[in-house]
C-alpha cells in the first residue's frame, strides 16, 4: 500500500527515477523551493512502502478575481508504477485543495500536444482543451532554426465556484494563441 503525502525538500534527492521520464519537465532546485514553501498543499509524493518515489504533483494557486484558480505544474509518475491510478489520486487532492482551500474557479495545466496519452487520461478526468498555445515548449540550440519548439493545449477543469462554466469551452483546440497572450 502505497502512502499519499506532502512533498518534502528531501525527496529531490530521490526522485531521479521519476524525472528521467522523457515527458517529465526537470526544474531547478530553487523552483521546487518556491513550491514547497509558498503552496505546500499543492504539492505531494506518492510513495511506496519501501520508501521508493513513484511519483509527485506541484501546484500553485494563481490569477485575479473571477480568474483564480489552481495550476498544475507538473505531474509525473514513474513507469513502473503507471496504470494504478496515481496520477488520478494526486490530481484529487490538488483539485481538492484548489476548489475548498483556495476557492479557485477552476485548476489548469498544460501538455504537450504530442502527449496522446496524458490528453487522454486528462479529458478522462474531466478535463477539456481551453486553448492551444504555439511554441509553448521550446529549448535553445535544437532542431531547425536553433529551437525545438512544440504546442501545448491548456487544459482546465470547472471547480464548483465556476457555476457557469465560463472556464471551459466546446471549441478549444481550434482557439490558438502566442505564447505572449497566456498570463
């Protein structure tokens, strides 16, 4: 049985088995930092019984007024324990938080486009495109012209103080916007 709990500074040192995943954004220390101390309820490890990581979430509470809401950062879970429900159970609880704690209208996170698999276990958790935003993604120095850059679709889930809806849209993938236009 494995234990749900807060992400402490110390388990940076034993989470190389998560971050090596290709689809996993690696940070540096002064970010995680920043999480751990401004949103420590939105940031938690799934552990296993024999102390191994098998994976985390980072969450932020952001925006203004009727645009408040929760961020999912990053989500990752190693291989080896995929297709149990992890990543289901750390998105609860941040959502959770999101929505009682932090009276956010909705939670959000981005993806990239490519990721077939996370899209669908997002929508799968109830999540819809709200945009896609060009060249989100992109690293210095790669692929043609310099860059390697790739979409991502912003994706977002209504929480129960969006009562209208307004965090969501039935055309999303068809809105495209800069990378300068995403506050």
């Amino acid at each position: 049985m494995s234990v749900l709990r807060p992400f402490k500074a110390t388990d940076m040192f034993k989470f190389n088995n998560v971050n090596l995943d290709i689809w996993t954004e690696t940070y540096g220390i002064g970010f995680y930092m920043t999480y751990l101390s401004r949103w420590p309820d939105l940031c938690c490890v799934q552990e296993a019984p024999s102390g191994r990581t098998m994976g985390y979430i980072l969450g932020k509470a952001e925006g203004e007024h009727a645009d408040w809401h929760g961020h999912v950062t990053a989500l990752t879970v190693a291989p080896e324990y995929r297709r149990l429900g992890l990543a289901r159970k750390m998105m609860h609880l941040l959502e959770t938080v999101s929505d009682e704690v932090y009276k956010g209208f909705y939670v959000d996170l981005y993806v990239r486009c490519a990721n077939h698999l996370a899209i669908d276990m997002y929508e799968g958790m109830g999540y819809s495109v709200f945009r896609r935003v060009r060249e989100y993604y992109g690293t210095l120095g790669i692929g043609k012209g310099g860059r390697d850059e790739e979409d991502a679709f912003d994706m977002r889930k209504p929480m129960s103080k969006d009562v209208h809806k307004r965090s969501i849209r039935a055309n999303g993938r068809d809105m495209i916007v800069s990378p300068q236009e995403v506050s």
